[in-house]
C-alpha cells in the first residue's frame, strides 16, 4: 500500500506542476479543474495512508484537514472565475483552510498535550512580529484583515506545536516531517498573502506559495501512515 500511497502522491505533485503552468497562462477553467485533480489525489493518498495508519485517531483528523484543504484549494481558482463573488469565495475558502488547521492541531495535540503548552508563547512572539512584518506590506482592511490575522495565527501555532514535538522526539520520522510539512505550509500562506495583496507585485510568490503549501499537504499526508 504504501507504493500506491508514493504513487498518488507523486502523481498528484505533476497534476500541480501543470496547474501552476495552465494558470500562469491564464487557461482558468483547465487551472481549476486541474487544481481540483491534484487535490483530490492527495485526499484520495489520505485514505490509503490511513488504511497503513498505526493511530487511527490521529490519522481521521489528518484526513479531515486534507478534505477541508482540498475544499480551500477549489475555492481559491474558483473565484478567478466567479469574479462578481471572488471576495466572499476567497473567505469561504480561507475559512475551509483554517478548520483545517484546527483538525491538524487537534491530531497533533492527541499525540502530547505538553506540546501546546511549549508552543503557544513561542507561537505568540511568532505571531506578533511576522504579522507587524505583513501587515506593513499589504493592503489590507476590513473582514478580510480581521479573517486573516486569526488565521495567520493558528497557522503559526500549528508550526509551532509541530516543531515542539518534534524536539520532544526527535528520532520519530512521523514528527520530523509533520514539522517540514507545517513548515512549508507556513511559508505557502505568507507567500499567498503577499501576492494576493501586497502593495508590490511579486509575481514569482503565486508560483512559490502554490509549490510550497503543495508539498506541505504531501508531508502531512505522509504523517497518517509514518505516525508512531
């Protein structure tokens, strides 16, 4: 199972590759539909992955955020092509990302609780000065601002308590690389905030912050099966 489980994955990763490619052409509709393969194969990866998975509850929630991260990934291309609703898809889409994150933190805070406790005042400082640095380089106001500060937030103390369990067990590979998937998530999402709404274009940040958040999934799918 777990060649299927590689298989899926890697299949997935070329899907995105040429979804980066169609909508960097400006193909929206191939951009969407491709978007939409690439992550139904790394939902499709969580079901094998959990079929292999030593901690069944741990790897329920995991498929949980990759369904809700899936749902996020369509919502986010669908708007380019729904433009008159593109601001209330972009939160809808937001928001499916950030239950997403709550169902990883809740997986995560399964295996140690202790990890919250470490994490959340690094998780604070975290918080505080990247938001002070994004916030002085966009143009932002309103709901959005508000939806996006809390969700920054909780993508931080995800990182964070991943990385706290990490160095709680260092030698365990399912925490190693939960921490390098929540890691390039992180970046993915600070990237997207960037192009999105940055006061400079930075047209090479669509292209990283799609890779990055990308190969984060595949990390944190991965995590079902490796999970001890």
């Amino acid at each position: 199972m777990m060649a299927y489980l590689l298989a899926l994955l890697l299949f997935g990763c070329v899907i995105e590759a040429i979804f980066i490619v169609q909508e960097r052409k400006q193909h929206l509709l191939a951009a969407l539909l491709l978007k939409a393969g690439a992550s139904l194969l790394f939902v499709l990866a969580g079901f094998v992955a959990f079929s292999l998975a030593f901690l069944p509850s741990f790897g329920r929630m995991i498929v949980l955020g990759l369904m809700l991260g899936a749902i996020g990934d369509v919502c986010l291309n669908l708007r380019f092509l729904l433009t008159g609703r593109a601001r209330l898809i972009f939160l809808f889409g937001i928001g499916a990302f950030l239950l997403g994150h709550i169902a990883y933190l809740v997986a995560l805070i399964g295996l140690d609780p202790m990890a919250l406790l470490y994490a959340l005042p690094i998780a604070a400082a975290l918080s505080f000065v990247l938001i002070r640095f994004v916030l002085a380089r966009i143009e932002v106001s309103g709901a959005i601002k508000v939806f996006g500060i809390v969700y920054l937030c909780v993508v931080f103390l995800m990182a964070c308590v991943c990385v706290a369990l990490f160095v709680l067990a260092p030698l365990s590979p399912g925490r190693a690389v939960f921490a390098a998937g929540a890691l390039l998530f992180a970046a993915s999402d600070v990237f997207l905030v960037f192009n999105q709404f940055g006061k400079k274009a930075y047209p090479s940040f669509r292209a990283l912050n799609l890779s990055l958040y990308y190969l984060g999934q595949v990390c944190i799918c991965l995590t079902i099966a490796l999970m001890r």
